[in-house]
C-alpha cells in the first residue's frame, strides 16, 4: 500500500539499525512517548532488533489507558439512561469501570455505539431526535480538534440532542511531569507525531532546552521509529538537547494552525486526571462556559461520581518509563486484557496490552531475541 | 505528580455473570464457554476433538456432520448475504475434514416484521449457493418471533458429508516440515461486513469472499498429501494458525510478506487499526501439506477460482511447539495469539 509499504522497508530498516549500531558507544534510554508508537514497536519486534545500549521505555501517550475511572463510571451511568444513544471510539468499550465495561451496559440494554467520527454522532442525533447522542470524548490533542468541531458543529446546526463527555488531555505536561521526578531515567524522547501534526513542536522546545533532553517528533510506522531512536542517539552521543522533525511529512513547527483555533474555541486548559498517574495540574481540556449546554456531565448530573481505586498494580510507574511490563509479577498472569488490573492492560495502546497482545508472555521471547 | 505514585487498578472482571458479545468472538471468551459448559454438560470423544466438525464411523463409512448459526448484520452486503455465507459455511465446515458434502438441513429464525421481498432473495442465494456447492437443503424449520427479539433473520444449518477413505485431515496433524499455503487474500469477508456498518462506509466496496471450497478441498487431496485443512473464519488466520500450532504441538513459522492481503482491504484495516490476520474469512482456507507435494497441491489449487492467488505463508517447525510466530516486514518476530475477543476500531 502505497505511502505505508515504503516506510516498512526490510533493507531500510537494516541499515538504520546498522547505523545505530555504529553510532552508539554506551547505554542510553528512550522513551517514546504514543502508544501507537509503543504498539508498533512492539508489533514489528523493533526493540529485539536495536543493540542492547538502546533501551526504549514506554511513555504515557494511551488516551484510553489513562483516562480516570471516574470518567469511565460517569460514561456508563449515562450510557444507563434509557433514551441515551452513547456513542463511542471503539477501545474504549472494553475499559473496566467500577463495575464492568461499556459491553456489559449493552447486554443490559444501553444503546451504546462505535463510532469512528465524532461527527457520526451528529448524523445520529439528527436521525434519532427523541434520543440524547453523548459522545465520549477523549484523547490527546490528536482527537480534540475533530471533537471540538463535533460540538461547534451541532451548534451552528442547531442539534440540541448532542452532547459530549470530555475527558481530553495533553501531553507536555506529562513530559515535564516525568522529566522533573527523582526517578527518571529518560534521556531522550520519541515525541508524539500526531499530537505535533496538529500542535506544532514549539512547545516542546523550551522542555528541551530547561532539561536538557533530546526531543525527536516520531511517526509510528517501523522506519520512522528506527530514524527517530537514530536521530535521538545521534544527538546524546554529540551531547546535543535539541528538538528535531523526524516525521516531516505530517508535522510542521507551527502545527495545523486551524485545528489549534478549533480547539480554543470550545475547549480551554483544565487540571485533569491521568489514570495510574493521578491530578497533574492543567494537563487537559475542558469545554469553554458557553458550550456548557453540550456538557454531558452537567447535563445527566454525573460530575459527583467519585470512584476510589486501590492501589495494586504498577501501571504509574510502566506510563512514566520506569518499570516494563514484564517487571509486575502478575503481568500476563492474573492480569491480561480479559481482566486487566490497571491503566496499561485496559488499552490496545497500552504497553502492558501490547506486549500481552503480541505474546510477549509467553516463554519463547528470550529465544527470538537471540535469533533476531 | 512526584509525591508516592497514585496508582490505579480497576476492579478486575474476573467473572462475566451474563453473556457479553465476546462470548461470540470466536476468541478465548468463546473457548472458556465450550470448556466450561458445553464439554462437561455433553462430553463424548467426538465433541472432545473440538474441530469445526464432527468425523463419525457409521457402519463401513466415515461422516462428518457439522452445524453452524449465522446471525450476521447487516443481511446483505458487497459479495453476498446471509444465505450465501449459511449454505457455504457448512459446507466448508464439512470439506475441512476432507468431506464431500453432501445434504443440509437449513432453521430460519424470523421477525415479526421482515420482508418477504428479503426472504425471497434469501432463499434464492441460498439455492444458488447450494448448486454451486453440489448439495441439497433436504430439510428444515421455521420459526417466527415477535418484532425486537431477534434482528431480522437468523438461520442456521447442518451438514453431512462422507469421508473418502485414505483420507484423514485434522488441525492435530500438522508435522514440522510441512508447507503452509493459504488459498488466496485475507481479511476480505471481516472488512467488507465492517465497511457496511453505521458510520464506517468506505469509498469502493470491499467484497466478502464467501464461497463453498469443497471443490478445492477435492483438487488439493487429489494431487497430494494434505494434513491440515482450516478454513479461517471469524478469528481470522491468525486464530486459525494458534489453534492447529496448539492441537498439533508443533511451531508454526509464516512471513508477513508472503501473506497475501488486498489493497483495499490493507487499507481499511490501517484505517481502523486492525490486524487483517484476526479478520473473519468466508472462502479462504489454510492448509499443511506435506513438503514433497506442496509444488502439486499448489498447482492443482491455482487451476481453480477459489485457489488461483493460493501461496506459500510459512512452515511448521520442530522448535516452540505450540506457538506460531509471525516473521515481521522489517525482520523482527513477534508471536501469535489467540485474541480474548473481537477486534475493535483503534482510536489512533
């Protein structure tokens, strides 16, 4: 397929991995911050193919994974009203609340559907008049221009059956977060390609400059991941900190500068909560005062549903690179995707999910690293 | 954010207490239902196989018999409908125990409220099916419920089928040195089914590539030695290549270069973040067989429509018995699993 086939080129990926081979004189760790990246990394087996000073970390870039379970409780309680058509990314019906996932609401009875466009939701609003549409909003950056299209849209249609759950973050906070703990071990980033499609890059700028950290906007297909660890290696063994565009071909400095309008419009920064992370401090979104009638939230009444998660599984410290997934003893044991026990098992996206997925829990993993 | 870590972890569902659609995923969902309550509650060496068939000695003859549910949405789309895909489903359940079909049995589970006109077209595809297959529906029911209790049509088949002698293919008998071939693309039917639902169209059809492969089956025994017959329906052939790894006890290597998978459908599945190795099939099998006669089982498959893009994947090895690895684009491996449930769109 054209514009994918070439960026998963055997040849290609073999000289870049020649080439770091060649660059590299110590260990070093990187963390790529997407779990699409994290996914495809972990799809194509790229870590077994990188020399063993590289060691990539999984960042906290799974919008699934990290939003809260109060969220996740609120969705399904609105999803619960009869009259309610909730409307759905399709990953996020499988995310346990307190009490099962969005497929159990609809073996109750809730009317809950996949939608891949927000904008879907309008075109069932308009089909389904005597029904609340609630969409559930999440996401990083990448999503949130479309979302917020999605409500400046059913406004200047008039759709007054529409409304949305948001549950948006964004990511530099969550980067400064990682790179100020006592903990940290990264020492340079794979940044996040999508969420920079839309944002630009110049805020990641001064993260760069103040920590003195390389940070490389990546794209997610094998070839880009390779270049991108390169590029990043390349930069710590000349003792550079710099912001550099792996993933020219999608992102530009300035960003998608109407996209970045969209979003201002409807939504502003808000302190929000990162499951398996906690409160970071305007790490989000929220909708602007005058969207309030489209606030699923304010609208079904469900903002004082507080849900308490015990503290058990290690996912904190796997979002913020410093524990692997293989590093919890009940990783592919009592915690699989079918019963996921935290942040990063509940998602496709999630690191624990991805190396569960590709069968990084079984035994034969040791030897098909050897032979790669 | 640096004071102790805030760590979170749901309330795991360790216990469904009421069906959930996983449990019709093909996945492990579905495997934890046949172990817990069908095998216990019906137990007998035939079921106990666990194959898409059962195979039984009735006096000088060996019979397979097999039954299959279709309940698809919507009732028609790009390549077929839900008649087509009951009659050739059975069918090919039958021919992957290297049966030739013979008589189906056909319940029609109706709503209150469906018409006749779809019924009509229903049938017609159905017979039509059943010509191209070369059996008969000798028998069967209907039944009618009240409008909300069932989703328009269900229908369900049964087959049976005789065994020529000599002929003996289960998953269970896939052997390291074997030559695994594929008929031809995956992942059409799943994509052309998703590409159909609300929200999802695509620009340009993908077609489902329903099809009765009991002639195909015919051809490849004909010209050499076959020891593993899967047609990879919903699941895909990743499942199918995790289950014949798992009842044969012997590695499965295939390349994911070699694996054939159409533009469009490559496409949609990029799109929606989907793996076309776990996407349903309706015409397409996966076979082993053995190293000496692959260049003729080949051969004779691409002399026919169901088998003309048939190919080489992969082979089964002596090392990790019970797995199948994927060789990636790039070079790297990545171990296949069976998947818990169905896939879902990815949201990025």
């Amino acid at each position: 397929m054209k514009y994918v086939d070439e960026y998963r080129d055997h040849a290609v990926a073999q000289k870049l991995i020649a080439e770091i081979k060649r660059v590299v004189t110590r260990p070093w760790v990187l963390m790529e911050v997407c779990g699409g990246q994290t996914h495809s990394i972990v799809k194509y087996g790229l870590d077994y193919l990188l020399p063993h000073e590289v060691e990539l970390v999984h960042g906290p870039g799974c919008p699934v994974c990290v939003t809260p379970l109060d969220m996740i409780d609120r969705a399904h309680a609105i999803a619960r009203h009869p009259g309610v058509i909730f409307c759905s990314f399709g990953d996020m019906l499988r995310v346990p609340g307190s009490n099962g996932d969005l497929f159990h609401v609809k073996a109750e009875g809730g009317d809950v559907r996949i939608v891949y466009s927000p904008l879907d939701c309008l075109r069932i609003a308009s089909a389904n008049p005597g029904k609340k549409v609630v969409f559930f909003a999440i996401g990083f950056e990448t999503t949130a221009p479309a979302n917020a299209m999605a409500v400046w849209q059913a406004r200047a249609q008039n759709i007054r059956n529409f409304s949305v759950l948001v549950s948006h973050v964004i990511v530099p906070p969550s980067i400064t977060g990682i790179l100020q703990s006592p903990y940290n071990r990264v020492q340079g980033f794979l940044g996040p390609g999508h969420v920079c499609a839309i944002m630009g890059y110049r805020e990641y700028e001064p993260i760069s400059a103040r920590y003195k950290v390389p940070i490389v906007i990546t794209g997610f297909e094998p070839l880009d991941l390779l270049e991108g660890t390169l590029m990043a290696i390349r930069q710590l063994e000349q003792g550079r900190a710099e912001v550099e565009n792996q993933y020219a071909r999608a992102v530009e400095q300035v960003g998608n500068v109407a996209a970045q309008k969209m979003i201002e419009r409807v939504f502003s920064i808000a302190d929000r909560s990162w499951r398996g992370i906690g409160i970071i401090p305007k790490s989000g979104y929220k909708l602007n005062y005058e969207f309030r009638d489209y606030d699923a939230e304010r609208i079904f009444e469900v903002a004082n549903i507080q849900s308490k998660e015990p503290a058990v599984c290690i996912s904190g410290q796997v979002l913020k690179g410093l524990k692997k997934p293989p590093d919890c003893p009940a990783f592919g044991k009592e915690c699989n995707p079918q019963t996921p026990l935290g942040a990063t098992m509940v998602s496709a996206e999630g690191a624990c999910a991805a190396y569960y997925n590709y069968g990084r829990h079984l035994v034969a993993v040791d030897s098909l690293q050897a032979k790669a | 954010m640096d004071t102790p870590f805030a760590l979170a972890c749901p309330v795991p569902i360790t216990q469904h207490k009421t069906i959930v659609l996983g449990h019709g995923s093909g996945g492990r969902l579905t495997a934890q239902l046949v172990r817990d309550f069908f095998l216990p509650a019906f137990d007998n060496p035939a079921l106990r196989k666990l194959d898409d068939q059962a195979v039984l000695e009735v006096g000088p003859s060996r019979i397979a018999l097999t039954t299959d549910a279709f309940v698809v949405t919507p009732l028609f789309f790009p390549g077929g409908d839900i008649g087509r895909l009951a009659v050739n489903g059975t069918v090919n359940d039958l021919a992957m125990a290297g049966a030739r079909p013979l008589f189906l049995s056909a319940a029609f589970i109706m709503e209150e409220g469906l018409p006749l006109e779809d019924l009509a077209r229903i049938t017609q595809s159905m017979a039509a099916a059943a010509l191209e297959a070369g059996v008969q529906i000798v028998t069967g029911d209907t039944k009618v419920v009240n409008r909300g209790s069932a989703d328009k049509l269900f229908i369900t088949t049964a087959g049976i089928g005789l065994v020529p002698d000599g002929v003996s293919i289960s998953a269970s008998n896939a052997k390291p040195g074997d030559v695994i071939l594929v008929s031809g693309t995956i992942g059409d039917h799943g994509m052309a089914v998703w590409s159909q639902r609300e929200g999802l169209e695509f620009e340009g059809a993908i077609f489902s590539d329903t099809a009765p492969l009991n002639a195909l089956v015919e051809a490849m025994t004909a010209a050499g030695e076959v020891h593993t017959l899967r047609d990879p329906t919903r699941g895909g052939l990743g499942t199918s290549l995790c289950e014949i790894a798992a009842a044969s006890a012997a590695g499965i290597e295939i390349d994911a270069n070699a694996v054939p998978v159409r533009e469009d459908v490559k496409a949609a599945c990029e799109t929606l973040g989907m793996d076309p190795l776990f996407v349903a099939n309706e015409g397409k099998l996966v076979a082993m067989v053995s190293e000496s006669s692959a260049p003729a089982v080949l051969d004779a498959m691409r002399t026919l429509p169901q088998g003309r893009a048939a190919c080489i994947i992969g082979r089964v090895v002596a090392s990790h018995p019970g797995m199948a690895v994927l060789k990636t684009e790039i070079g790297g491996s990545r171990i296949l699993d069976l998947p818990f449930v169905e896939q879902l769109p990815r949201i990025c």
